[in-house]
C-alpha cells in the first residue's frame, strides 16, 4: 500500500505515515481475508484501538512540526484533521453499539484508506513542499 | 447546463485519479439523458447545494471498481462488498469535494451532501428530474461515466 511518492521528506512525519499504512494494510487483509468473521473479530478490535491512538498521536505531532516551521495552511490541516478524527470516533461508537458488525467494519477500512492515501498524497505534500522551498509560500 | 459546471468536475476527476491511482483519464463524447438511471455495477451519487442545486451520478464497471481498489492497498479484490464499495464512495467524495472548491473559482458557492452508494444496474435517481449530462470517461483499467444535472438556483 505505501509508495514512496508519499514521502514528504521530514524523517518522523514519513515514519509515522509507513507505520500507519502498514497497520491499515494488515486491517485490509484481515477484514477481506477468507474465515468466519468471529475469527478475525479480535484482530480487528485491536486494529481498532490502535488506530483510535495513533491517528491523533500522528495528527498532534504532524501539526506540532507545521507550526514549528510556520507552515501558513496550519489552520486548515488541522481542520481536516479534527474532521477525521471525528469520523474514526463516531465508527468507534457504532462498533461498540453493533458489536463490531461486519459490515460497518468493512465499511470504516475502505474510508480510512481511500481517505489516508488522499491525504499523504495530497494535502500532507504541501508541507515537505513548503519545507523544501525554504519556508515560503 | 454551463461548461464551467462539466469543467470543475472533469478536472477534479483527473485530479484524483492521477494522485490517488496514477491513472490518466481520456473524455468520451457528451450526451444528454433524460433520466438518471444506475448504467452500472457500483454507482456513487452526491447532492449539491448551494448556488448550483442537483445530483452528480458516478457509474463504475464491477472490474473496474475492484482494480481500483487493487492499486490503493496492493491487494486482490474479489468482490464487490462494503469495503469495495466504501473506499468508492470516499474517492467520489474527495472528488466532488475538490469539484466544489473548482467551482467556487467560477464564483459558484456549493456544498456536497456525503455520497450515497448504489450497487446494481438500471435504478433509477433522480427526483422530478431535468436533463443530465453524460460525461463518458475512459482509462487504462476500464470506462466508466458521470452524469451531472445541475441548476442554478441564483436569481
């Protein structure tokens, strides 16, 4: 699922974007792979904590460093941001009230990665942009 | 309906497809439908409001939808389920999201309504429906088409 074209050049910002697409990827091939889903369910239960953590871990120290290097666009990202978190919170919610039904499940992996992939592609490129032309817009 | 509508789509298209699959789009001949009806496997549509009111119907291949996905995680896709269908439906999202920000370039002031996933064939959308629209689109992995009906609602 990674590809190096989403490397944006700041050490610990790439690293914890590798970190967070493997863990995606591992979450795809579990929910797609054949079995019962009771078998995967506690798999998917801690992919789900995990994901709970590090997206805002990630997001945090991600706008830490735009901040330190006076990214202008920080109030926007860090919009995004909350709207995502947002959205992983409220599929956190409906897998404890459907008991982690399949479907939603199935759901809530093809929105985080479509929307992950977006975002490291897209919108977190501007920030190694901004970096690399020495800080200007 | 204006170019200007059709444009701000068509370039978000390309736009998404080139970064989310390095995929490059070619345009196929416009025509005008007077119903939209599903043309395909798994379909995507989006309300927009605001200075433009209406719906944009997206319509993938079965095939295709799965080679999508395939190149974003890397792994086979078998069938069409909600993981297939919801990794979709956020890509319409994301580019109807930056269609909208194209469009407020025009001086059109809009918003989406989060997409609304249909699978299956010749089912029909609109509502007390106007002419769509339709903007065929073809790509190494396959064809597939967006049919646009959009008014102005600015007197």
């Amino acid at each position: 699922m990674w590809k190096e074209k989403y490397k944006i050049g700041v050490e610990l910002i790439d690293g914890q974007h590798k970190e967070l697409f493997r863990r995606v990827l591992d979450f795809i091939k579990t929910v797609q792979a054949e079995g019962p889903w009771e078998s995967k369910l506690s798999e998917v239960k801690e992919t789900m904590g995990f994901m709970k953590e590090y997206v805002i871990i990630h997001f945090s120290d991600e706008e830490v460093y735009q901040r330190e290097i006076g990214y202008p666009d920080y109030g926007k990202h860090r919009q995004i941001h909350a709207k995502f978190k947002n959205e992983v919170q409220k599929y956190a919610e409906r897998f404890q009230q459907e008991a982690y039904n399949e479907e939603t499940v199935q759901e809530f992996g093809g929105k985080l990665m479509a929307w992950l992939i977006n975002h490291v592609a897209g919108e977190d490129q501007k920030i190694g942009d901004y970096q690399n032309r020495g800080g200007s817009i | 309906m204006k170019s200007q509508y059709i444009n701000s789509f068509y370039k978000a298209v390309m736009d998404v497809f080139k970064l989310m699959l390095d995929i490059k789009l070619e345009k196929g001949e416009l025509r005008v439908v007077n119903d939209m009806v599903t043309g395909n496997d798994a379909n995507v549509t989006i309300g927009i409001t605001g200075d433009l009111s209406g719906s944009v119907l997206f319509g993938f291949p079965k095939d295709m939808n799965l080679e999508m996905v395939r190149i974003m995680s890397g792994v086979e896709m078998k069938k069409l389920d909600s993981f297939i269908s919801s990794a979709l439906g956020e890509m319409v999202n994301i580019i109807s999201g930056n269609a909208v920000t194209n469009l407020s370039r025009e001086n059109y002031k809009c918003d989406i309504v989060p997409p609304q996933i249909i699978m299956g064939q010749n089912k029909s959308i609109s509502m007390a429906t106007d002419k769509a629209l339709v903007l065929p689109m073809e790509t190494e992995i396959g064809g597939f088409e967006i049919n646009i009906s959009l008014k102005e609602t600015r007197i």
